[in-house]
C-alpha cells in the first residue's frame, strides 16, 4: 500500500502501547502503519542503561506472547529485544524515524503529515505517543546549560565528580544509588519533605540508609532557583536560607508530560490545567471523531497513573470500537484523573 492510500488505522508512536495496537489492528484484519519518530520502543531505548521495570514481565507483555526474562522484573535490555521480537512476529507495518507533525481530518479520512512532508492517509487515527519526550522545565537561569541534563543513562561518566539531582520520584532514587555505587558524589534536592511515596518499594530502604550514612546527601524542602557552571543555588522554604551546593554536573529529573502541542495541531482538546485530552472513558476516542489516544499520552500531567501494564488494554478497546465489537473494560487507574 502506497502512501496515498488510505490505511484503516494509523497509528503515531512506536512504544508499547502503540505496538499492542498494531497488533489488535492486524489481528482485526485492518491494514495499519505505526509511525515512529525515532526507534522502535524509543522512551525505552532512551532508559537508564541498568534499569529494571516496576511491573513484573507478565504485565507489560503485548500480543500474548510470553516474556521470558531472567529475573521476576525485566531489564531495560530485556524489554528492547521482548518488543522488537513481538513487532517481527506479527509483522506490523512500521516506519521508523517518522516524525508526525500534524493530523487533519478531510471528510472521512485522516490526512496525516510528517516533519519531512512526507503523506500518509487512514480512517482512523490513534496517538499512542507517550510522554518521554516533554521534560518538565524548573524555567530557573542555568537550566539549559552544557553540564545539565533532564534524562539520565548511566553512571561512568560521572565517576569522580559532584552531581546534584533535582527531584526526588523513581528516576531520581534510581539515578542517586547508581551514581553512589559509582563514586559519585551526589545530593538530591528537593521542594517536598521527604522522597516522593511512589518510589519503588524496594529502593526507599536502600536510598534511606545510604542517606543515613551520609553517603547520598538530601537537602529537601528546598528549591533550586539558580544553576551556575559549578553550582546549584536553592532556597529554603522553611527556613528563607539560600546557599550554593558544588556541582559538576546536574541532573534535572522531575519528570515528563505529553507532547501538547501535537495533541493540539491534530484538533485534540485539552483541559488547560491537567492537559487531559478530551476523549471517551470506555472507547478513547476524543472529541475528533475517528482519533483515538491510547496509552501514556491521555494522562495529561497525572503520567504516573498510566503506564504499560494498563496502557496496553486500551488498544483492544480502541480496535473493538473500530471494527463495532462490544468494547473491552479495561480496568485502570486512569479513572481517578
């Protein structure tokens, strides 16, 4: 099929989610394309080198193929070369490094552009493209330096340095032990008293203790205000106190959100507070009729509250919807935004 054909599903973004509903599309007998703006599973690719998935590998399998891993919760590789292999099994029709710029609708069809001008047409469009790409910003001075980062990968090249880590959720925890255990000198700042309640179970007691040794420093109630070349400078809440933490490097890591200005250049309504879309509870359709959201994106600023383990039944919903089937319930926390 040619580029000036229409498909029966189009799908923008190549993570889990939109893979599971490549899947559903093809099982369906629909013809689809999944547009990618980078690699296959991209967010995951762009993980910390050593990390390991909250959910057990049972619950971020796709397709109903099995995920063996060598652990109860796979690691970053694994779940590269899980997903990889499922997109070959199912033969989805992918094109990588396709970045979706806009999505019109034209009478009954969807006329999609990329960023290369490039045309693509469907009947139905679903935006299943997570919210890795959009760092939340402090917008303090200093933020766009050369030693700053909103993403982290791994520890060596950090080794013998001074790091500071603004935020203190699982990215954060995670990225203060590995640079710890790497003889990084490390201190995590922070605006709320405390590291965040939805860490990882298994991290908090580690992180505590290493704090408690006095081998990973917190200054907490705090925000940074200012980033220099060799410093971070942050402000008491408490107590009106202001002072410069050494810095080597800083490592801004409080989080993601959805691409907004896609959602909006492809019609999509948002809540203006939350950036929820606008869209149906039970079939995720939004207020365009034929486009779908599936997965992460929905989520608006709340990404905590959907991830793989339920974003993935969106797609069956989404397909049953399509094709006129009874729509699958899916069960998920996304009902508490």
């Amino acid at each position: 099929m040619n580029t000036n054909q229409p498909y029966d599903v189009l799908i923008v973004g190549g993570g889990p989610c939109g893979l599971a509903a490549g899947i559903e599309a093809s099982k369906s007998g629909l013809s689809h394309i999944i547009l990618e703006k980078g690699s296959i599973t991209e967010s995951i690719r762009r993980y910390p080198k050593l990390m390991r998935f909250f959910s057990t590998a049972e619950n971020i399998e796709i397709g109903g193929i099995p995920f063996p891993v060598s652990s109860v919760k796979a690691n970053r590789n694994e779940a590269l070369q899980y997903y990889r292999k499922v997109a070959a099994y199912y033969k989805l029709n992918t094109r990588v490094f396709t970045e979706v710029q806009r999505v019109q609708k034209q009478g009954d069809v969807f006329v999609v552009t990329t960023t290369k001008n490039e045309i693509f047409r469907a009947y139905k469009v679903i935006l299943a493209t997570g919210y890795f790409d959009k760092p939340r910003w402090l917008g303090i001075p200093g933020e766009d330096g050369p030693q700053v980062s909103h993403y982290y990968d791994e520890p060596f090249k950090y080794s013998f340095t001074k790091v500071v880590i603004i935020g203190a959720s699982n990215s954060a925890v995670e990225a203060a032990l590995e640079l710890y255990r790497h003889d990084v000198d490390v201190t995590v700042v922070h605006r709320g008293p405390d590291f965040r309640s939805t860490v990882k179970y298994w991290l908090i007691p580690d992180v505590k203790n290493r704090v408690k040794e006095g081998k990973i420093k917190t200054v907490f109630d705090s925000c940074a205000t200012r980033i220099g070349p060799d410093f971070v400078r942050v402000h008491n809440q408490l107590t009106g106190e202001i002072s410069n933490i050494p810095a080597d490097f800083v490592l801004v890591l409080t989080g993601y959100t959805p691409d907004a200005e896609l959602l909006q250049r492809c019609g999509v309504e948002l809540n203006p507070d939350t950036q929820v879309p606008v869209y149906d509870r039970e079939t995720f359709e939004t207020n365009v009729s034929g486009l779908y959201v599936c997965g992460t994106v929905l989520a608006g600023i709340y990404t905590e509250k959907v991830f793989i383990e339920n974003g993935r039944e969106h797609a069956q919903a989404i397909i049953d919807h399509i094709v006129g089937r009874e729509v699958h319930k899916v069960n998920e926390l996304v009902q508490r935004i």
